[in-house]
C-alpha cells in the first residue's frame, strides 16, 4: 500500500534515484530510520543493473566487502559473485526489506525552487508522468 500511494496520494519526503546496489542500501538505511523513502529505478526489475552486464562478470571484491546492510549473504554464497546471482539478491532484497521501490521509471527533470525551499520532480512511470515534491 505504500508504495502504491507514494507520489500519487502521498509524497516521499527523500526519493532516491537510481536502484542499484547504492541505491537500494541508502533506501534500506532510510527505511529502517523511518524516512518515508521512494527509489526509482530505470529497469524493468530491481537487480537489472547487474543483470545487464557482460556474461562473465563477478563482482571483483570478495563477498566479505560486499554485504548490504541487515542482511548478511549466506554463509555459502561464493567468494566472487556471479553478476546474475547479485542481481536476484538485489531484487529479493528491496522486496524482503519492504523498499518503496519503482521499476521502469526514468526521471524526467527535477527542479528546485528557491522561494518554497522544495523540489519539484517528473518522472515518467511506465509511460505515465508523475510529479513528486520530496
């Protein structure tokens, strides 16, 4: 429900943009300090930044550096991770730590107004634009 009312019946008071590794580990943060948060995400699904990438590609730090927070990876999970293997546990991760998190949806412009001391955000959501004042 909050991810469906945010920006259309409720505004974020911090929207991120960008949802990848970054992205969603400033959202958990912000989500576990009770910041009502909105991430926006360009790829049709949460991980997809890693997805994307060359077939071979594994992280090149050892899974010791990678944890994201509240979360640790499996006592199994491999030294060196696969990029398709980091990009399901991206997308189960915003799911499991409950993010406000939109996919397919590009930020169109993004404007502040000195006067109000507001910002003024579009994006386009799946061919719809919606306008968010975080």
């Amino acid at each position: 429900r909050e991810a469906r009312d945010l920006g259309v019946r409720e505004q974020p008071y911090c929207l991120v943009i960008g949802g990848g590794q970054g992205g969603i580990m400033l959202g958990a943060r912000l989500r576990q300090l009770g910041v009502p948060a909105l991430i926006i995400e360009k790829n049709a699904r949460a991980g997809d930044s890693w997805r994307n990438r060359y077939r071979s590609l594994v992280l090149h730090d050892p899974v010791w550096y990678d944890h994201l927070p509240y979360i640790p990876f499996p006592e199994n999970w491999p030294v060196f991770t696969p990029k398709d293997k980091m990009g399901d546990w991206l997308e189960m991760y915003a799911r499991v730590m409950e993010l406000n998190y939109w996919v397919a949806t590009k930020c169109v412009s993004a404007a502040y107004d000195e006067a109000e001391k507001a910002w003024t955000v579009i994006v386009d959501r799946v061919g719809q634009r919606i306008t968010l004042k975080p």
